[in-house]
C-alpha cells in the first residue's frame, strides 16, 4: 500500500510541471510560439536597420566627397597639359685651372737658391724672373762651348779652304774628307752645348768671356698668381724638385660631379650659375665638356668655363652650381595638384559620379606619380604605364583636402 501511494504522488506532481511548462509556452496564432516570434521580428528589424545604413565598401586608391564637401574643399578639375619646360640639376665641384693654364716650375740643373722673394698668392707674369739658382757648373758649361766655338770657328775656315783646294785639283780627297768630318762635328757640339745653355736661359748668340756667369735665373712660363712655393735662401735644388706651381685665373674652370641620372640631361653650351663661400652673388659658365665614363660611386665629371673670371674666384674653392637644362616638352601638372604621402608622390583623377541614398557623390582614384623640375607653377610628372593622358581629368585644387579625406575615411566620405 505504502508503494502504491508514493506512485500516484510522484505522477501527480509530473502532470503539474507538464502544465504550467505548456502553459509559459504560448503560440501565436500561426501557431509558433511566442518567444521565438518575438526574437525573429527583433532580427528582421535589425536586418532593415542594417539594410538602410549600408555603404559601399571602396577601394585603398578611392576617396569620395558628395557635393557639399567637395564644395568647402574648393576642389577643382584640369587636364594634364604639355609643357616646355628647362629645369635645373644642381652639383657640386671645385674650381680648377685648365692643364693649359696652369705651371709646375723647377730647374734643368741642380744648384742653390741664391735669391726669391715670392709667396704663395704672389702675382707673377710670364717671363718674370721667380728664383735664382747657383751653380758652378754653369760656369764649365759656359766655358766649353765657347771652345767650342772657338774650334769650330777654326774648322769651318779650313773646311772652306780646302773645298776650294780641292776644286782646283791641289788638295786631295782624303784630306778634304777629314776637315769635312771635323768641321761637321764640331758643328753638331756646338749646336748641342747653344741647345743647353738656352735651357739654362743663357743666350748663347751673346756669350762672350766677359759675361760669363755661375748664376742663371729660373722664370715664369705663364702668367698668373704662385699658388705654392718650395723654396728657401740656401736650399739645395734639383730638376725633380717642384719649386712653384703658378695657375692663371683668367681663364678657369669648375669641375662638378653629377649623377648618372642626369647624364642623359647635360650636353656642351648648357649654362651654370653657381655660388662660392655662401655668396649671395652667383657667377655664370657654361659646358664645354662631359664626362664619357661613370665612376665607381655612380658619378660622372663635367667640366664649365667660367665666363668673366673674378678675383675671388680662384682654384680650390668649393662651389654649390645648377645648371639650365635644354627646352623639353613634358607631361606637367600645377604644382599643387601633387601631394606627398609617405615619402611618395600623388596626384587625384576624376573616377566616377555615383548615387547613394539619393545623394550624389564623386569618386577620385589616387594614383603615384615620379615628380620632375618645376617651373613657372607647374611640375613634371611621370604617370603609370597605361594612364589615359588625353582622357583624364585630375584635381588642380584642393587636393591635400581629398589627401585629408584619404587619411580620415570616416569624416570626409559620408554626408
């Protein structure tokens, strides 16, 4: 009995638990129930929420503006145009002296500084006497070619009797052979010793015993100023011995070192301004060499002859130069068209006109370009391969505006 009375508890309490479960689970009156229909009409609201707000996802190049922004952003459209532009390619150097115009002096024969009195930067002519050098054996040298002189004085008179002797049959051929032979190397020597003595800067035409000197004075091959000078009252000198080194200003050069970028860019007759020791004044010159080979550290020299030399332009000095480029037709756009971003160059083209929620909105692609010289307000560009020059149409205005609007995508691309 005991069994049977816990039995009919236990299936009276599942019969209440049935109802009141059955009961908290109303349907409606499609027959669902309640709870899950409010859940679905919560998700289809959601869904037309979402539906209402979506926006097109756009591309990285994309930035778009509808028509309000594009009008506080003062944007405004052009073409790419051609135009003839020169440009500059700066470059630095040095001043030089051309080979031509520059002297290393030293003495054809060994001695001692007797006198000087000149200085680096002195100013010397051609001609002027730099140093004089002692030696005694410009008195031998001397002395021996007046002996020979002598003697070939002597040959010559026999040399002419004999030649006479011998036409008229009294004088042999032998004999007339051998004075030919003296007389024709004492010739040669005498020759030889004049050649020495004009090295030496004597003149052998006006030797005599009486002038006859151990002193011989050293001069300047060219005009100019002495840029170094080796020398000192007493000192030992011999012919390997620089004892001056003389430039002529007048006629200089600037030596630059140029990119190998630019070589196809640089021709004879190009004009170069350039500037020395911060100067505010620029000087003038103009090409007349390129180099024809590339160095190690990809450079290549140019030589320009300065135009009007200054007296304070001088060789050794650094200078900062430009120089004028040839007149070429390029692809250019206003300068401010162009904008910087992460160390590259950009430019904005017109993509498409475009609605969204009834507003209208304009598309601009935003394309990398090389930037070139700029002249007059406007630059020269380097488009992508492929790009329709003759077609597009680029933003002239405004652009850092769009630039701004590509970096903020959430404040400039929704109205």
């Amino acid at each position: 009995m005991k069994t049977i009375k816990y039995s009919i508890i236990f299936l009276a309490m599942i019969s209440v638990t049935a109802f009141f479960g059955c009961k908290e689970q109303k349907t409606d009156e499609h027959g669902h129930a309640a709870g899950t229909h409010a859940e679905s009409v919560e998700k289809e609201g959601h869904t037309e929420g979402e539906a209402e707000g979506e926006h097109e996802e756009l591309a990285e190049d994309i930035v778009e503006l509808n028509a309000d922004q594009i009008k506080i952003a003062g944007v405004r459209m052009g073409k790419i145009e051609m135009r003839q532009v020169s440009g500059t390619v700066k470059a630095n150097g040095l001043v030089v002296s051309a080979p031509q115009n520059t002297a290393s002096v030293s003495v054809p024969m060994g001695g001692f500084v007797k006198s000087t009195g000149l200085l680096p930067g002195s100013a010397v002519r051609k001609g002027q006497t730099l140093v004089t050098i002692e030696n005694t054996e410009f008195v031998d040298l001397q002395q021996n070619y007046l002996e020979t002189k002598s003697k070939f004085e002597f040959a010559e008179a026999e040399y002419k009797r004999h030649n006479e002797l011998y036409k008229e049959d009294v004088y042999s051929q032998k004999n007339l052979q051998q004075t030919t032979a003296d007389y024709r190397s004492l010739r040669a020597q005498l020759k030889g010793m004049g050649q020495k003595l004009k090295v030496l800067g004597i003149d052998p035409a006006n030797l005599t015993d009486d002038n006859i000197t151990s002193s011989i004075a050293v001069v300047a091959p060219i005009s100019g100023y002495i840029q170094t000078a080796n020398i000192s009252m007493g000192k030992s000198v011999s012919p390997s011995d620089v004892l001056f080194e003389i430039a002529n200003t007048d006629n200089l050069l600037i030596e630059l070192s140029l990119f190998e970028k630019d070589a196809n860019s640089i021709t004879a007759g190009q004009v170069v301004h350039f500037s020395i020791n911060n100067e505010t004044h620029e000087h003038k010159a103009v090409i007349y060499q390129a180099g024809k080979s590339i160095n190690p550290d990809k450079t290549y020299k140019v030589f320009a002859k300065v135009e009007q030399p200054c007296p304070n332009v001088l060789p050794g000095m650094y200078v900062l130069a430009h120089i004028e480029k040839t007149d070429r037709k390029v692809t250019a756009v206003p300068a401010e068209a162009i904008v910087l971003f992460d160390d590259k160059h950009y430019i904005f083209a017109f993509e498409k006109d475009k609605e969204e929620g009834g507003k209208p909105f304009t598309e601009y692609r935003f394309i990398e370009v090389t930037k070139g010289e700029t002249n007059d307000g406007y630059t020269e560009i380097q488009l992508p391969a492929g790009f329709d020059l003759l077609n597009a149409k680029i933003v002239i205005k405004g652009a850092y505006s769009l630039l701004s609007a590509k970096k903020n995508a959430g404040e400039m691309t929704c109205g």
